[in-house]
C-alpha cells in the first residue's frame, strides 16, 4: 500500500480547487490536490496515493513510475484502486471541470 | 540468475551489481535493513538477492503497515463494527488480517457492516450518504497516508459531517528503527531508507542513524536498479568510514519533505506516549493519535474500545520475522498452516509482508531450480 500510482490532470474543479480530474490509464476519477505545495494545473503529472496527489512528477518518471507498477504487478490493482475512488463523482460534486 | 522483462535495463543492473560484487570485502559479512515493504517486495520480485553477493544479507524491516499492527489493534477496530447502527471501513490490505474472532472479510460476511475502501475520503463519503449511520474509517499507514486522513478529518470539519470518525493506527518510522538499533540482538550494518514514506517526511529525521549509531542511510526507490544504488552507496559509506544520509530517490523525495503534509498531520495528530508494534513490542511516541480539539472525529473517544492485548497465534513467530532474527521460511507455520490463501500472521496477508513476498515468489524460484 505504500506504492503511488502516476497520473495527468485533466482538469481542475471550479467549485473545489483542491479537486483535480486525473487520468490514470483511461480510468478518470478525482484526486484531492491539497498535499502539494504549489498547487497542480492541468496537463500536470502526479503521484497518488489513497486519493491524494503526494507529488508532482514529470512525463517521463510518470512513465518509469507505470513500469514498475507493471514490473511489480501492481498495475491492474492501481487501475482498480483508481476505478475505486468515489468521493466527488462524475454525478457528485465536480461537474464543472476547468479545463 | 534471472531478470523479468520489466527491468529497465538488464545491462545496467548488472552494471551495478559488478560493482557491488568488486566493491565488497569477502572477509566482511553485510546485514542491510530495508526498512520499507514496498522494497521487500520490490527485492523478492526481482530476484535481487540472486545478484547480490552472499556476504550481502538483506534484512527485511517493519515497513509494512498492517503487519506491525498487533493482533490486539484488529480486534479493538473490529469491535467498532458491532456498534449499531454503525459502518466500519478500511483498506483492501485490511480486510484479510486475522483478528482473534476472524478477519474483517470474515466477520462481513457474518453480517457485520465492513466495507472497503480505497481512499479516507471515500469513507468520508460514505459518511454523507449514510447520515443515520456512524461511519468509522480503521486508519492505518506510516507517514505516506497519515496526512491523507488528516486532510480527510479536517475536510469532514469544514463539511459539518458529525457521522464521521477514525480509529487511528498510524505509525512513525523513525521510533521503529531506533527501537531496532537499540536491540541487542540486531546488528545492521546499514539501512535503505524508505522512499515514499521520505516524500513526506523528508531525510532529515534519519540523520540521528548517521549521528548517534554511526550507520548510513540511503533514501532509495522501488525499482530494482533503485535499490541496488542504494546499497552500493551504503557500501562506499562503509568503506571509507563514512555515516551519513544520502538521497538516492531525489527525483522525488525532497530532502526537507512536503511541508503541506507535514502541517495537516500536525495539526491533527499528536504523538502517543506509546503504542504496541507487532515483533518490536511497545515503543514510545512511535504512534499517532487524534488531537483533543478533533474529539469529535476519534473513534478512541466515541466508542468504547476495549483495548486489549492478544499474543501471536500460537506457533506463529511473526515478531521474530518483523525483527529479521527468522526468515520467513524458519517460521514453524510458514508455507503450511500459514499462507496467502489462509494466512495466520499479517506478515503473509500484504504483498508488502516478507512472509507473502516470499511466498510468491522466492519460494517458487527455489521450487523451479530445484
């Protein structure tokens, strides 16, 4: 549990700035932004864990990250922790997306 | 000897582990602590052990947060799940770690309200849609996910949620390795320092390792050529006489850590005076709790928790495993009564446990060669 999953916002919540769209291999869902420091954009890359963004990364160590996930075989649970995510749904509360 | 596919570069490794080997002195006899699950397992994946040279001994160390949690944690959280009228939640890890009276699967499956969850914020959530249920997320994790569920108890306070609450078991890693380097019977030589615990915390708490024990610490991440810097560069140390903490995971683990994460967990936690650590026993201001003026959302203030103590189940010898004084395979249930399918001791439930970790995997390459 201790591993961290790569991500790219696709968008910022307008009600909620701590609330950022993050793809993560096709899966969509919302992860709190509230552990970084100079905030997130979209287009960034980042490190979730448990539903939160604990740093920010490049495209490339996104990548490396993904490998080892793969390398581990901890990416399909990643993708199912990510599909897991429930707070602030689709339907919920970030249905405006600054994109 | 063998690679999976995954490594970044075979070559590479291979590099490393030549100059690992040239590095050594074969009269000397290495005992390095990874201190993180996540690297356990990492090791045990890859076969590292395979490619380091045998005077290398590779100690695996209590960074695995459901197996350092005692048996009597798990039966005080369970009995949250009996209140009525009340949810309990918790992580995937969780729900296979055996209490005295079953697992948190097991006991869902007698009817308890048990769900999963994989974030504290879903459990949050959970919280706001059950208004008439007490909603009780069983909080475990080292200094990754403490300041996940510090944020997630401040935004339960901003939302007015009163449902809401957390059984808190986060733990600190610097009170564990200290209790491992004041224990008689442990000699490491050196420790590969945790690396997403580290995005947090930093590098800086380990320098008393360097400073008052003399041993190095190197800051490492998950990939396989990760760690095989990191203990050469414990190594190099060695040689030249050197304690020091080094950063091998720059890439992401700042050395000062993320002070945003270090603020929502102080402002929501504060130290125990002690807290009981599967294998290491009771260890002081090595725990979490939650701060008075956030009563309202500890588990520990709202119900009545026994808090009791439970000794190992009999014959297991998970605390000498947590210790690294056994490997897993010297455990008199290891492979039999206790494995993933049916596990006994928390060791062999998380992939992050040594006992799983070898299980899967070292268990079968031996299998295979044999």
């Amino acid at each position: 549990m201790c591993l961290a999953i790569p991500g790219q916002i696709v968008g910022i919540s307008a009600e909620q700035p701590l609330l950022a769209r993050v793809d993560v291999g096709g899966v969509q869902r919302n992860v709190n932004i509230g552990l970084l420091e100079e905030g997130a954009a979209t287009g960034d890359w980042i490190l979730i864990h448990v539903g939160f963004a604990l740093s920010k990364i490049d495209e490339a160590q996104a990548a490396d990250q993904l490998r080892m996930l793969r390398a581990m075989g901890e990416d399909k649970l990643a993708i199912e922790e990510v599909r897991g995510y429930s707070f602030a749904d689709a339907n919920g509360e970030l249905n405006e997306i600054r994109r | 000897m063998k690679y999976v596919d995954e490594f970044r570069d075979p070559e590479v490794i291979s590099g490393v582990a030549r100059e690992i080997a040239r590095t050594v002195d074969p009269a000397r006899h290495y005992r390095i602590m990874e201190v993180c699950g996540g690297h356990t397992h990492s090791i045990y994946r890859h076969g590292l052990r395979d490619v380091l040279p045998e005077n290398i001994e590779l100690v695996h160390g209590p960074g695995c947060p459901v197996c350092v949690l005692p048996t009597g944690r798990v039966d005080d959280g369970l009995t949250i799940a009996a209140f009525d009228d009340t949810i309990l939640t918790c992580f995937g890890d969780m729900m296979r770690v055996p209490g005295t009276k079953g697992t948190p699967l097991e006991l869902k499956a007698r009817g308890a309200d048990i769900r999963m969850v994989y974030s504290p914020l879903d459990a949050l959530r959970i919280a706001e849609q059950n208004p008439t249920k007490r909603v009780c997320f069983f909080a475990i994790g080292f200094e990754t996910t403490a300041p996940s569920t510090a944020l997630t108890i401040l935004r339960a306070q901003a939302l007015g949620i009163t449902n809401f609450s957390v059984f808190c078991n986060h733990v600190t890693i610097v009170p564990a390795m200290r209790a491992i380097l004041d224990s008689p019977d442990m000699r490491i030589d050196g420790f590969v320092g945790p690396g997403h615990v580290s995005s947090i915390t930093g590098c800086r708490p380990y320098e008393f390792v360097a400073r008052d024990y003399g041993r190095p610490v190197v800051v490492s991440g998950f990939e396989p050529l990760d760690i095989m810097e990191g203990i050469l560069m414990i190594l190099h140390q060695l040689h030249a006489g050197e304690a020091k903490v080094e950063n091998q995971y720059g890439r992401i683990v700042p050395w000062d850590g993320n002070p945003p994460a270090l603020r929502a967990m102080e402002t929501v936690f504060e130290l125990r005076p002690y807290f009981e650590w599967r294998g290491l026993g009771f260890i002081s201001q090595s725990a979490l709790s939650i701060k008075p003026a956030f009563a309202a959302y500890d588990a520990e203030a709202i119900f009545e928790i026994p808090g009791v103590r439970v000794t190992d189940p009999r014959g297991a010898q998970c605390g000498e495993v947590l210790k690294g004084v056994l490997k897993p395979p010297q455990c008199k249930l290891f492979g039999t009564e206790c494995n993933p399918e049916h596990p006994i001791g928390a060791l062999m439930v998380s992939s992050e446990g040594a006992c799983a970790a070898y299980y899967r995997y070292a268990l079968h390459a031996e299998a295979v060669e044999a």
